[in-house]
C-alpha cells in the first residue's frame, strides 16, 4: 500500500526481482490517485487499485472498503511501504500478524509527516 511517489515500493519490487526477496508483490493500492508508485507498480507489471480517502466521509467506511479489496486479493503481507493514512483499530486488527509498516519512528510516536524533524526536534 502506497501513497506517493513509491520509492519504497520499487525497492520491494527490485529485491523480489533478484531473488533477494523470495517474494511477490500481488497488487499495490494506493489511497491517492495521482501517486508516482502507481505507474512504478504498472511498469512492473503488478495490478493496481485506488481507493480514494476523500470520497468517504466516515474512516471506517474506507477502512471497510480496503478491508474487502486486501481480502479479495487475499495476499500473505499486507505492507504499508509509505501509506500516509492511519488506519482504524478494526482494519489493522483483521489483519493482525499479517500487516508490516514500513515507517522511520515506532508508532504511535511521531505519526505522520515529517517524522525526522520532530524527532531532531525533540533531542
């Protein structure tokens, strides 16, 4: 899952392209349309899919529908590789166990943007 422009994601797509990953990527969802890792995943030829935020006026409903999307494509991982969204206690919960975030500060300390400079900030 991705929000931007995927640098993380091309990092996972070239380790499992060398073996150094014995893995594969199912799919890549993105929660902005416009995302640059989109066109990354699609050049690799891994299916995409868009589930805008901002057409939901309740986060539980877009936790719902990302719920369904994840299950239906029914993959081992579910990794955040630079998904800017918190997610709700009942999506992270279903899939407890099965779901990496890949973030530069153990959350929920310093969530969101600009994680480094709040931490330098602080000392």
């Amino acid at each position: 899952m991705i929000s931007g422009n995927g640098t993380n994601l091309q990092a996972i797509i070239d380790a499992c392209a060398t073996q150094e990953m014995p893995a594969k990527v199912a799919a890549v969802i993105s929660n902005e349309p416009a995302a640059y890792g989109l066109q990354r995943a699609r050049d690799a030829g891994i299916s995409t899919h868009v589930i805008n935020h901002r057409d939901f006026d309740r986060r539980t409903d877009f936790d719902e529908r990302l719920k369904g999307l994840i299950d239906a494509l029914e993959p081992g991982l579910v990794v955040l590789a630079g998904f800017m969204r918190i997610l709700g206690f009942d999506l992270t919960e279903h899939f407890l166990g099965r779901m990496m975030n890949i973030h530069p500060s153990l959350l929920p300390d310093y969530p969101g943007l600009n994680t480094h400079a709040r931490v330098l900030a602080d000392g």
